[in-house]
C-alpha cells in the first residue's frame, strides 16, 4: 500500500471515529448525562464505584452515566455512523475495521490532549529542583547524572490513568 493509499485508509477510519464520537457526544449532552457521580456523602466517582481521588465507594455512585446507558448510545450512534460511512462511499465489510482503528487513533489523541490539559492546569511539571539549582525528576535522579542529596522539588503527578478511564469510557462499545 503506497502513501496516498495509506493516508486515504487513515482518513476514513478516522471520519468513521469521528462521526461515533460526536453522535454520542451529542447525545450524551442531550440526555444529561455525567461522567461523574457522588457516593459516600460528597465523594466524586465513576460509575464502577471507585471514587475519583481513590479507594471503593461503601455505597452506590449516583449520577453518573450507567453501562446501560452507555451502551444504548453506543448502538444508536454505531447505526448512524455506518449509515453515514456507507453514504460517503464505503462498504460495510470495512466499516467496523476503520472503526475499531480510528477509536484505537482517537484515543491514543484524547489521551494525550487529557494528560497534556490536566498536568498543565494543575501547574505540574517534568522535573523539579534539587540541592540548589540542579534539575531533577521525580525519584530523585538528577539530569546531569546521580541523585538528589535532598529532596527533588516540584509538583508531580501521573494523571494518565484518569485519561485512559475516561476515553476507555467514552469509546468503549
């Protein structure tokens, strides 16, 4: 398969993600739906009972979006997006295949903008500050080589998880 060829089979799996993506964006919205739920009290969570800043709720998380709900979205858009792939000039033996790898595509996109998004608002960084002025990461281990005498300092945390749960989510069918 040359450039073009390549490029083409790219482009469609990622209108077909594309058209899924915002159908059950849309019809999320309009539902009034939330990713979120409370349980415990006032505790954030997911609707698999884990509680945002972690642990297992004791109790149901309410108000967040059920599987049920989820997957219901999922079958109306998944209609209209291969209605719509077949429309533009694709068969259906390739609709569920440039589907599957244009989610795979807009995942790994969503995640990294996620990530991205959160470490910046939260004012993380990469690296920190350690025995006066040398640049270190978390663990300790300093950029020119050995590690921190005293503590590496900077505002660490590894959000990707959160991201990879939600557009798992989100894109899950």
């Amino acid at each position: 398969m040359d450039d073009w060829e390549e490029a083409q089979k790219d482009g469609a799996a990622k209108a077909g993600a594309g058209n899924m993506m915002e159908c059950f964006n849309t019809a999320f919205a309009a539902k009034g739906y939330s990713w979120e739920g409370t349980c415990d009290g006032t505790d954030a969570c997911f609707n698999d009972g884990y509680k945002m800043n972690g642990g297992k709720c004791t109790g149901d998380c309410t108000g967040a979006v059920t599987e049920a709900e989820m997957d219901a979205l999922h079958k109306s858009c998944d209609k209209k997006a291969q209605e719509k792939y077949i429309t533009a000039g694709g068969n259906l033996a390739d609709y569920e295949m440039n589907l599957e790898m244009g989610a795979g595509n807009a995942a790994t996109d969503g995640m990294e903008n996620c990530f991205d998004k959160k470490f910046q608002d939260a004012g993380y960084k990469w690296e920190g500050t350690c025995d006066g002025t040398d640049v270190c990461f978390e663990g300790g281990y300093k950029m020119n080589g050995g590690y921190c005498t005293d503590t590496c300092a900077g505002k660490f945390l590894v959000l990707y998880s959160f991201c990879v749960v939600f557009y798992i989510f989100k894109l899950g069918k």
